[in-house]
C-alpha cells in the first residue's frame, strides 16, 4: 500500500497532473476503489470532474486487471491458493473485483483473497488522514514561501469517524447480525447513489480529453502494484 501511494504521488507529477488527482488516484489504487477516492475528496478538498475521473480511470483499469491476475498467477504459480490470493487480494482495487476475480480461481482463493482486501480496507481511515495532512502540508509550505503566516489545521471528516466507530461495533458484536445485515444493505445502496451522482458531475468531454492519459497513468500504477506485489509474494511467502 506504501509502495502504491507514493508512486501514484511521484507518477502524477511526471505525467502533469494535479495534486489532488494524484492523491485520488493514489488512495484508489492503494485502499479500495471509488470507496476510498470518495472518501479522500473532501479530505482534501478535490473538485467533481478529479474525483469522478479517478473513479471511471480506477474502475476501468481494475476491471482490467480482475480478468488478467488470474492467468498471471497461474503463469508463475500454477494457481498456488496462498500466492494467488496474496496477488488478487493485494492488487485489485475494489472488494468486488477480488471477489469475481477470486472465484474465476475457486472458492478457495476468493475467500482468502477477501481477507487479504479486507486488511487494506482497514486502512482506509488512516491512509486519508494521512493524504489530508500531506496536503495541508503542502498547502501551509506554500503560504510559507509566499510569506503567508497562516496556519492550516487538518480536519478529521465525519465519516471517517463514523466508519471506524463501525468497524468497532461490528468487530465486537455490538451491533446483532440482522442489525449488521440492515446496515450493509443500506451502506450498498448509499454507495450506489452516490457514485451515480459522481457520475452526472462528470463532464464526458473531459473525461475523452484525459482519456488516453490518465488511462496510461493508472495502468502504471497497476503495473507497479503488480511488480511490487511479485516481489513481496517472492520474499514473504
């Protein structure tokens, strides 16, 4: 996730893009999708036509990749349950996509796969707190050089207080498992309403104006997570 975030950062540089757009493309690369691009936007304070891109961009190329990890993996590990897991579940940007990825393998590596997302999902609080800091940061070094004494406080979103407040309840039976069903079912359907609105803010001319580009950029990205996730699978397990 760490190897993720900063070449994300570095790559959105090199290609032109804006501070923001790599922050965005960056957390939904490393964390979970349009979830965690959604989550970081107000965090940072990211316009509509960023996030909506990142989201189309993230999808697309983790859709991608959903079909083409399960062939890598059985190029270089005959389908191994622990390494293809690790790989599916290290790499893909969305919960969905690991498990339809998972389940072209078997039912093995689909429920192992999940966990291992799972474990990047649990991170999804502390990686936005960090990018909003990262930009404050920024932000605050920049009135500084234009000789700005104004001091830039990093706000904790509510909902990222709210999702860990839940991840506490559920993790501790706090709340029943009919309740938890309730709860995930309208959180689905929120999901959807809200990335349907991202989408009517998209602009598509934009979006076929970046194309091409941003396209290229998170297939680098994607091709980094792979390369680091071989690595890891290669020394670790």
């Amino acid at each position: 996730m760490t190897i993720t975030i900063f070449v994300a950062i570095y790559l959105g540089r090199k290609f032109g893009f804006s501070q923001d757009f790599g922050l965005l493309m960056a957390s939904g690369n490393a964390v979970c999708g349009s979830s965690a691009i959604a989550s970081t936007a107000p965090a940072i304070g990211a316009s509509d036509k960023d996030k909506g891109i990142a989201i189309t961009i993230v999808n697309l190329v983790g859709t991608i990749l959903m079909l083409l990890l399960p062939l890598i993996s059985f190029a270089l590990f005959s389908l191994d349950t622990l390494k293809t897991s690790a790989l599916i579940g290290g790499v893909l940007q969305s919960v969905g996509q690991v498990v339809a990825s998972g389940a072209i393998v078997n039912e093995g590596v689909k429920d192992l796969a999940t966990i291992f997302k799972i474990v990047r999902v649990i991170f999804l609080v502390f990686v936005v707190l960090s990018l909003s800091a990262y930009k404050h940061h920024s932000n605050s070094k920049e009135a500084k050089d234009g000789n700005e004494s104004k001091k830039v406080k990093v706000k904790i979103p509510w909902y990222v207080t709210g999702f860990f407040i839940m991840c506490f309840l559920f993790t501790f039976s706090i709340i029943p498992a009919e309740g938890s069903k309730i709860f995930k079912l309208i959180s689905n359907n929120f999901e959807i309403i809200a990335l349907a609105g991202i989408g009517m803010r998209v602009n598509f001319s934009d979006l076929m104006k970046e194309g091409l580009k941003t396209s290229l950029y998170g297939l680098c990205i994607s091709a980094f997570q792979i390369f680091s996730a071989l690595i890891l699978i290669a020394v670790l397990i």
